[in-house]
C-alpha cells in the first residue's frame, strides 16, 4: 500500500502573489491550482484567466457564459498544488489534515465524482510505460469512459521509435518544407532539361511532343487556358509522384512530404498565372519577377536580342494592364 500523499496548505496572500503569465495559481472550492502551463491551450483564450488570477474562479466554472463539463474539472485536477488556510487560521495538524481529506474523500465517492489528478501508473487501466495502441482493445465496454476523460502528458503509440517518429507532427513543417524544395527542384529540372529542350530538326516525334508540353504556351503566352498544367493530365503525373512516395518512404513521411510538394506545386502554377495577368505595384517583388518572366518568353535565352526583349516585356506588360 502506497504511503498517503501530504496534502499541501497554501495561504490565501500567496496564492494572490501569482498573476501573472509566468506564474498564475486559481482557486475552486477552496483547491489550489497552478495553470501557468495550461494558459495558451484554454479553449477561451488566456486573458479569461488571468482576469481572475489569484481569486477563485468557481462561480465562472459554473457558467455563464457555460458551464464547465465534467472533462474539463477532471483536466483541471491535474494542476491541483494544494489546499487554501486562511492567513488568520491556526495551522492544522497533521492528523487533522488527514481527518479531513478522508473525509473529502468519502463525500467525493458517494457523489459518484471522479477526480482525475495526475495518471496513477499503478491503477490506470493501461500501463503507460508501453505503448498504448496495443493495450486499448482490451478495455472493452470500459475503452469510451477511459478515452473521454482527457489527460496532459505524452502517449506512446509503437514500440519502434522510427515508427513512433512518424506518427507524430513535431517534424511535419520540416517535411512539408522539404517536399516544396524537393517540388522546386524537380520543376527546375523539368523546365531546364525537357521544357526547353532543342528538340533535333529531323524528329517530327520530339518536336510534336515539346509543343505538347510547353512550345504551345511560349507560342502564344498570353491564352489565359494554357498557362497552367490541365487537371485530367496532371492528376496522373500527381498519382505517379504519390505512387513513388509511398514506395520510398514510410507512410507519415512520404505523405507529409508529398502534401508539401503538392503545396508547391499549386502556389508555382498561382504565381505562374498572376505573372501573366496580374498588374502589381511598380516596384514592388512581384513587378520584377512579372517583368523578367515576360523577358523569359520574348528573349527565348538569346542574349544578343537582350534590349528588344526588354522593350517587347515593357510593351507587353503595359498593355495588358491596360486592358484589365
């Protein structure tokens, strides 16, 4: 049997000491709470809080504007430091304090309540030190109860830590990053190596496919239908690069990286069309990038033609802002 806990008593004048974001202690029914570290996560935004830092928040755990559920009294108890005294009450002995928390005890079991403090290891359903996934289905009719009754600490799914990386998202910006740059590459590379390859004068096959893929739109770069990539045909080359994902990576990771190389590739082709039809602010990023783009397509990489390309550039971007 465990050693019973001692129950700490905190006077009323420290407990108004603690206001503020880096310390902030509550009262509920004359319990102390310290819930500095739950501020930013409270559903009602911080500021509710601390409003009544240091006081007792029991009459706003009743509503209005709501009244707190019983989930949400159960998570509060994990933030449970000790017991207010009064600063002129006359200090308890030790088998008066535990007289009394006996007591509350008892009243707390005939009313059914159920205090979820900090998880016992020793009497939780699971067994935390292992990975949970496995334990859950043995709960049984007692899995909803137990999975309704929120907690603050970490949980443990696989026993491999590789796996276990990859069902979390603390490393997912990282991989959406990485499969925009990944996307960035690979579509430098496409552009550079096919797009604006000089396909041989003697193939009919390789000239009609380099008018396929992207002759046709520095043809005629202003026909607002062929600036982007056609749905129906990019959905197969999009499936492909799924399919190679999935292959290469493990689930979480292939995905997380492919989610972001879909991102980039969606805002490419939405700078891409804005770049041809939209009018930004002289001087700004976006004129520059607009108007070295139009250089892109009337230069066609001749740098000998470099002041009739700047002058063709200039004169197209003016009229078509003109016309929009």
């Amino acid at each position: 049997m465990s050693p019973p806990v001692s129950v700490r008593c905190i006077l009323e004048s420290e407990v108004s000491q603690h206001r503020s974001k880096e310390s902030c202690w509550v009262l509920v029914s004359g319990r102390v709470y310290d819930v500095t570290g739950f501020l930013r996560r409270h559903p009602g935004g911080e500021a509710l809080i601390l409003h009544q830092a240091g006081s007792d928040v029991s009459r706003a755990m009743e509503g209005p504007p709501h009244r707190h559920s019983e989930n949400a009294r159960r998570w509060m108890e994990q933030y449970y430091i000790g017991d207010l005294i009064k600063d002129t009450a006359e200090p308890q002995t030790v088998q008066e304090r535990r007289k009394d928390a006996k007591s509350e005890q008892t009243k707390e079991d005939q009313t059914g309540a159920s205090r979820c403090s900090s998880v016992n290891t020793e009497t939780d359903l699971v067994n935390w030190t292992k990975p949970l996934l496995w334990q859950v289905g043995h709960l049984g009719e007692k899995y909803d109860e137990w999975v309704h009754q929120p907690v603050d600490r970490p949980i443990r799914l696989f026993h491999s830590d590789f796996i276990e990386a990859c069902s979390k998202t603390s490393c997912f910006p990282f991989l959406f990053l990485l499969g925009m740059f990944i996307w960035s590459l690979v579509e430098y590379l496409i552009h550079r190596f096919l797009f604006h390859m000089r396909p041989p004068a003697s193939n009919y096959y390789l000239i009609t496919l380099h008018f396929l893929l992207h002759g046709q739109h520095h043809k005629s770069p202003f026909d607002g239908s062929r600036l982007v990539f056609p749905p129906i045909p990019a959905s197969f080359v999009i499936g492909g690069f799924y399919i190679l994902v999935r292959v290469l990576m493990p689930l979480g990771l292939g995905l997380s990286v492919f989610v972001g190389g879909l991102c980039g590739y969606v805002v490419y082709d939405m700078i891409h069309y804005y770049l041809h039809y939209g009018c930004p602010k002289k001087g700004s990023y976006l004129y520059g990038l607009k108007a070295y783009h139009v250089k892109h397509h009337f230069e066609h990489q001749r740098l000998g033609e470099t002041m009739l390309a700047g002058l063709s550039a200039a004169f197209n971007i003016k009229r078509h802002c003109k016309i929009l």
